[in-house]
C-alpha cells in the first residue's frame, strides 16, 4: 500500500508542471488518466494522465484534436488578414489598434482571455496583451 502512495505522490508530482504549460495539456491529462483507469486502475489513470499530458502539450493550445477544426472555424468566418511586418511566432506581441481579435467559443476550452485573429494569413491566438502564444498553421 505504501508503495501505491509513493508511486501515486511521485506520479502527481511529476505531471503538475507539465499539466501548467497548457490547455492541451490539460486536456490530454485528463483523457489520459480516464483511459489509463479504465485500463489499469488507479496506478493506470496516474500513468495515463503523465502521458496524456505530454501528449496534449505537444498539440498545443487547442490540442491535436482541435487545431484543423479550429482554423476551418476561422476560415469559415472570412476574417480578413492583418498585414504585419514582424514574424508570426509565439511570443511575438501585435498591436493593440488596426487588428481585430475575435473571441474562441466555448467550446474550443482555452483559458478566458485568449483571443483569435489572423495575421499575413494565419490564423493565431493571443492572450490579454495580444502576444502570439500559438500559430495554426
């Protein structure tokens, strides 16, 4: 039994600062300690979730399943290109005037703040101070 906590303690440690990166990553945790307790148990959902979420944080923001239904989203809405002169990578911080920032539906779970725009025709999200923190592509 001790051996179960232990592992269960270490588990949980391991995975808490991966499980901050992200939206993804939360997500993926989450999926991944599901399947991993249907699977095997309680040790199963600790593993899983460890998993899940270095898995979730490779997809990103959005997540792997989110990312092409996401930009088919903002493709259906036409929303025009900003013209920006700098590169489109994250941390690159847009002006506040001349862009357009759109709200992400709920739908989509990314922590409240995060907005959408497009920018020399890729679409990316931004958080409060309109700094990139992920490119759709």
């Amino acid at each position: 039994m001790k051996i179960k906590t232990l592992l269960a303690a270490s588990a949980i440690a391991l995975a808490l600062p991966m499980a901050a990166q992200a939206q993804g990553t939360l997500r993926g945790a989450e999926r991944g300690a599901e399947e991993g307790a249907a699977a095997a148990g309680p040790i199963g959902g600790i593993v899983g979730g460890a998993v899940g979420a270095a898995t979730g944080t490779i997809g990103g923001i959005l997540g792997v399943e989110d990312r092409p239904r996401f930009r088919s989203y903002v493709r259906e809405r036409n929303v025009r290109s900003y013209d920006y002169d700098g590169r489109v990578v994250v941390g690159s911080t847009l002006p506040s005037s001349g862009v357009t920032y759109y709200d992400v539906p709920n739908e989509y779970n990314v922590t409240r703040g995060t907005r959408y725009t497009v920018v020399n025709d890729r679409p990316v999200l931004v958080d409060g101070r309109h700094r990139i923190i992920e490119v759709l592509d």
